[in-house]
C-alpha cells in the first residue's frame, strides 16, 4: 500500500519534504536520537508547514492547506488531527504549557490551541502582514 509519508531526520528533527511510499515497519524505523529518519504518515492534501515537539516523543505539525494541526508519536510515526483549522494555513507552531501557539501565515493572525482536547483558546489579529513563525518568550 502507498502513502502519502512526511520524512523527518531524526536527529535534527528538520522536514525534509513529501514523499509517496510505503510506510515501514515500527521496528524497520530509526529511533528518535539515533541516526537516520522516519517515515510520519499525514492525511492526504495535508501540506504540512512547520513543527514543534513537545515533552517526550510528540511532535505537532500545521497545514498550509487548511490550518489543521496533527499530533503525531515520533517513536512509532502514527498520528492523527487534533485541532481543525480555520481554512487557512497554519504556518509556524511553538508548543509551550500545554499550548500550542499557531501562526497564521497571510491572514496576519494567530491562534493559541490547547494540545490536549485541540480547542482554539484565543485568536489575535495581528494588524495585517504574513506572520510566519512564533517565539514564546518567558513574558
């Protein structure tokens, strides 16, 4: 069976791009830490666009296509979305306590998603522009 694959390098956790193949198995796959990379499938026309891990082995990924937000297990490469987004393009992410901070690329907003149940805690319009990445700081 042939899918649509993300490939991740596992040490630098850096997308390097789509790919169509066939998903190997767990034990086949590298292992976070160790060299090589992955093989993460996304739903079809996903378009994912940027990525942030959260604690342990959970990575989180935006789609330029629609703004959802897909959770995914670096150790096994199974995922799933876990907040719908707005129809359009989440561009950057940063996770920080629980949160997911969300940047909405050509809307020239930003939206704050909670990680556990996917639910958009607050929307910022951020006057006009293309906000690309986000940075949490400690204020």
């Amino acid at each position: 069976m042939m899918r649509r694959v993300l490939a991740v390098a596992v040490g630098t956790l850096t997308v390097a791009g789509l790919v169509t193949a066939p998903m190997a198995a767990a034990s086949d796959r590298a292992r976070p830490g160790g060299s090589g990379s992955i093989a993460i499938a996304v739903p079809d026309g996903f378009q994912p666009e940027g990525i942030a891990v959260g604690r342990g082995d959970t990575a989180y990924l935006g789609s330029l296509a629609d703004g959802d937000i897909h959770r995914l297990d670096l150790r096994t490469g199974r995922g799933k979305v876990i907040s719908e987004g707005p129809g359009t393009p989440s561009v950057g992410v940063e996770v920080d306590r629980g949160r997911l901070f969300v940047a909405g690329g050509p809307t020239g907003d930003a939206r704050v998603v909670d990680i556990r149940s996917g639910e958009v805690l607050a929307t910022y319009p951020l006057g006009g522009g293309f906000v690309n990445d986000v940075v949490v700081t400690r204020e």
